[in-house]
C-alpha cells in the first residue's frame, strides 16, 4: 500500500513534525512494518491468521488468572484494554501497537539501535478515530461514537464491545486506558488496536479511507548519518532509556546508547 514518505535533509527538519493530534512510532529500520506482537508471535509459532482471535483470548484469560501474584492493583475482570496494556507493559503478545505523542521520544526509539535509514510513523488521530468510528458503525456497532470522547472508565465496556465481540471491522483505533500505567505516562504513549486480528495490523490500518494521504499519515525517513547529533541533542532533552524506563535497567541500558564521555567535548561533560 502507498505511503507518504519524508526524508530529513538535516536533523532540524524534525522539528517540523510535530503536531496537535498526531500520534509516533519509531522503527530502526524505514523497511519494518507496522506489525503487533500477537501478529508476530503468531507467525513465529505457526499460527494461522483465523485463529489469531482464539490465540488472544487465551493469552488475556491466562494473564487475568496469574497477574494478582505479581500486582496489588487488579483491573475488573471485563476491563480488556487495561488488561492488554498491561499485558504490552510486561512483554506479553497483544494487538495493541505502542505509539507516543512525542515525536522525540519515537525518534530516540528509531534511532537508538539504527544501524541504516531509521523511519518515524506519524498518524493523525482525529483521522484514524473518525474513520474507525464510521467503520464500526456501518457493521451495526452505533454505540462507536462514544469513542470520540474524552478518555473515561466507561470507555472499558464500548472498546471490549467494539474489539472482541463479533462482527469485527478492519480498523486501526487509538485508544488508551482509563487508568495509565507508569510507561504510558513516562513515554507519552497511546496505543493504536486492530479491529480484525485475523488480518494483518497494516491491513487494518489500510483499510481506513485517506491512509495514502500526507495529511494523515507520514513515514518520516531518518538516514543514519544524523544519528550521532540527534542522540546527543534527545539526551540534553532529557530523552533516553534514563528517562524512560525509570529503574536501573534503564539507566544502565542508556550507557550504552549514547553517554558524554563518547565525545569527550567539555560542554556535554556533567
């Protein structure tokens, strides 16, 4: 599918980026597509796309039963979307694709591990909810619409209704919990969810009328050569796995990635 593509000339042209309402992802590689973790762990193991759908629910009913060992804060049982963000927290496979409103942070996550042109994903959000709110609705799910207000407990019980419950649409909706996990709110993340698991996450997100326009969605390409300064200018904005990932695997995992005593220039010494 055609995608509007943007290759920086300098690392400033990142600034022009960034907008009200527009969501980011980064991906080391301007190749990788848009994929979830369930879709990937899915192919790995040999899974057919038709029982993607029976893979999920047992992964959530699975995690549901374990997860009071390990948290004191437990979601009521029918709130999937925070079930699935923390499920995304932990590492477990979900549908859910982690997306920021903060391009630098997409952009430190494109380049941390670059090793060619890096690429940034730039999604309007008023265009994705819309058009996926309009999709549910022409499948007989009219109570889609509460989805276009501000973010409340009661959204738990529509989201569940629209995602996991038959008939499904192909759609790519963003959507957050109600209550925000300490990743969400660190990384200013919000996730982008498949409405058809069966299908591939890009194949949803295609499906939405206006994918092919710039004003809706951008891949911003990063060659490489702007990796040295726009590591360094992310981490004098306080922008690195320190930050983060706050706890001391992240800190430690940020030596790695850039820290001033690889350029031993006295104004990035501390």
């Amino acid at each position: 599918m055609p995608v509007h593509s943007a290759t920086l000339r300098s690392w400033k042209e990142i600034h022009s980026f960034p907008k009200p309402g527009w969501i980011y992802r980064g991906h080391k590689s301007k190749d990788l597509p848009i994929r979830t973790s369930l879709e990937r762990c899915c192919e790995r193991e040999n899974i057919k796309p038709q029982f993607h759908r029976h893979i999920e629910d047992e992964l959530i009913r699975d995690f549901q039963r374990a997860y009071y060992q390990y948290g004191r804060h437990v979601p009521a049982e029918n709130s999937i979307i925070e079930w699935t963000a923390l499920m995304q927290h932990h590492g477990a496979p979900t549908r859910l694709v982690d997306f920021t409103y903060s391009i630098y942070v997409a952009a430190y996550f494109a380049l941390e591990a670059a090793e060619s042109t890096c690429a940034v994903w730039a999604i309007r959000t008023p265009w994705a909810l819309r058009k996926s709110v309009a999709a549910f609705q022409a499948i007989g799910k009219s109570n889609a619409s509460k989805l276009e207000s501000p973010t409340r407990g009661g959204h738990e019980k529509v989201a569940n209704e629209l995602l996991f419950s038959e008939p499904f649409a192909k759609v790519a909706v963003p959507l957050s919990p109600f209550r925000l996990n300490e990743r969400l709110r660190t990384q200013r993340a919000t996730f982008l969810a498949p409405g058809d698991v069966s299908h591939a996450f890009e194949d949803n997100l295609f499906a939405l009328p206006g994918h092919n326009q710039r004003a809706n969605l951008i891949k911003i390409q990063i060659p490489l050569k702007f990796r040295q300064e726009a590591i360094e200018q992310l981490f004098a904005m306080n922008i690195s796995r320190t930050s983060l990932f706050p706890g001391l695997d992240g800190y430690a995992q940020s030596l790695g990635v850039f820290h001033p005593a690889f350029r031993p220039d006295p104004y990035l010494r501390t």
